[in-house]
C-alpha cells in the first residue's frame, strides 16, 4: 500500500498519541511513589507518638 500525503500525518499523530501516553504513565508511576511515600511517613509518625507516652496521645485523636 503507497503512503500518500496523509499517512505522515496519521504517523505523527501516533507518534504523539504514545508519547502523551508513555509521559502520563511515567506521572502516574511517581504520583503512586509520592503518595507511598508519604503514607509510610505518616504510619512512622504515628508509630513515633504511639511509643512517646502519653504526653502525645491527644494528637493521635486527630
């Protein structure tokens, strides 16, 4: 089947389509890394103030 004209556009928007593609997975990967990372901050945090005694315990009501 010949290329015409229209068919380097269609590849070009391919092209792009799995560019935009691929760049959303790479954001969605290290949205999920940022968003792990913060809840084992938060999990080492109240495991901090869990073994602080009871001056602290008010704070884990919140």
């Amino acid at each position: 089947m010949p290329a015409g004209p229209l068919q380097g556009i269609t590849d070009e928007r391919e092209l792009k389509r799995l560019r935009r593609k691929q760049s959303n997975r790479e954001s969605a990967r290290r949205s999920r890394l940022r968003k792990q990372a913060e809840c084992e901050q938060l999990a080492q945090k109240v495991k901090e103030l869990a073994s602080g005694g009871g001056c602290h315990r008010h704070l884990l009501r919140l």
